[in-house]
C-alpha cells in the first residue's frame, strides 16, 4: 500500500488485500465467544474495503499537487478509517447484544452493551495507535531518501527498504500498541445497564467496577 500508491488499480488492489487480512485478524480476536454471521462479516468487510478504497482514491486525487511527502501519509488516512469502520461492524452483534461482564469473582453477571462499546472503542484506538509509527514515519524517512541518492538508478531498491523498515518498527509497535489498554479491561457499575445493577443489588455484590474481554 505505501509503495504502490500513485494508481487506482494498486490502490484498488493493495487496499483489498489490506482489508481481507484486517477481516480476518478482527474476526479471530473479538471478544470472547461473541458469534458472528456470515452475512455480518461480508458487510463488514465490503464496508471496510469500500470506505478504505474510497478515503485513498480520494486523497489521491486531491493530493496530486501537494508535496510527495503528504502522497506518501494518504495509506495510513485510508487504513486508520477503515478501522473505524471494519472493527465496529465486524464486532456488531457486541453491539446489538452486549458482551460478558464478570464480578470480582469472575462469575458472569450478564451482557453488557456498554462495556462492548467500550471494548470496541479500545481496540479501535489500540489499531490507529498501532498503524502510526509504521505508516507515519516511514514515509517521512523513505521521503527523505529520496531526496538522496541512493535510489539514483536502483528504484528497486525503494519496497525492500520501506518493508525492512515497517518490520523493525511493528515488531515494537504492535507489542505495545496491544498494551495500551488491558486484555481484561473494567467498567464502572454505574456505567452499565440499569438490569445488570439490579441483578448485583439483588446478589448483596459490592462490586464497584466489572471485568470484561476486550479482544485484540
């Protein structure tokens, strides 16, 4: 995606490519036993695919005249928002019926759909979070370069380099980016449905805050 970003077709292609492994990653890491239907993941995915497509196609075109520099961010404005999109409808059914919350004991106490909400947000956050030093700063360092001359007669040389260099950075990133926010994140009580409250009331919990699996 940030080396061949100048045509439509590789746009096209490469963002495909990005958003069917994205489809993947955020089905297997969802949180819990959440079930998904297969007609839920094709929307996902065609929405995720459409909105990164577009956000791409878009900010090539009016960035044609800008300098190369800003060209070269227009991969990590497509996949920062295609996560804002990919995540939440893959994770959907979350959404409609919440997620396990657990008391201090770890036993459920029920769905929440505040805390899959919360969840959702997390891991959103985490992504963008974790796409930013690969995708914001190895195009200032590739443009850099370019500005030497070091690709003079061995343009090849420019995807070997730009992918050695996204690697040492994710290889920091992602371990840290998933550390952000914790696997087993909390919520207030008063923060979650007025059914689950009462259910804890009725349970004499003193519970103040509920655990809850974000996924990754």
């Amino acid at each position: 995606m940030m080396t061949y970003y100048r045509t439509t077709p590789a746009v096209l292609f490469w963002q495909w490519v990005n958003q069917s492994f994205n489809a993947v990653v955020n089905y297997t890491n969802r949180s819990g036993k959440s079930d998904i239907p297969e007609s839920l993941l094709l929307k996902s995915y065609v929405a995720a695919t459409s909105c990164a497509v577009g956000v791409a196609i878009g900010l090539n075109k009016t960035t044609t005249k800008l300098p190369p520099l800003v060209g070269r961010l227009v991969p990590f404005a497509a996949v920062a928002s295609a996560n804002c999109v990919n995540i939440p409808m893959m994770r959907q059914s979350e959404l409609i019926g919440g997620i396990d919350v657990l008391d201090e004991n770890g036993n459920v106490v029920g769905q929440s759909k505040a805390a899959a909400r919360s969840a959702i947000t997390q891991v959103v956050l985490s992504r963008v979070i974790m796409a930013t030093p690969g995708m914001a700063f190895t195009p200032v360092i590739m443009n850099a370069l370019d500005k030497t001359s070091i690709f003079k007669g061995r343009a090849w040389l420019a995807a070997p380099i730009q992918v050695g260099i996204i690697g040492v950075i994710l290889t920091f990133a992602t371990p840290l980016a998933c550390a952000v926010f914790e696997q087993n994140s909390s919520i207030a009580v008063s923060s979650v449905e007025a059914d689950i409250q009462q259910k804890l009331r009725e349970s004499s919990s003193t519970a103040k805050y509920l655990t809850f699996n974000k996924g990754l």
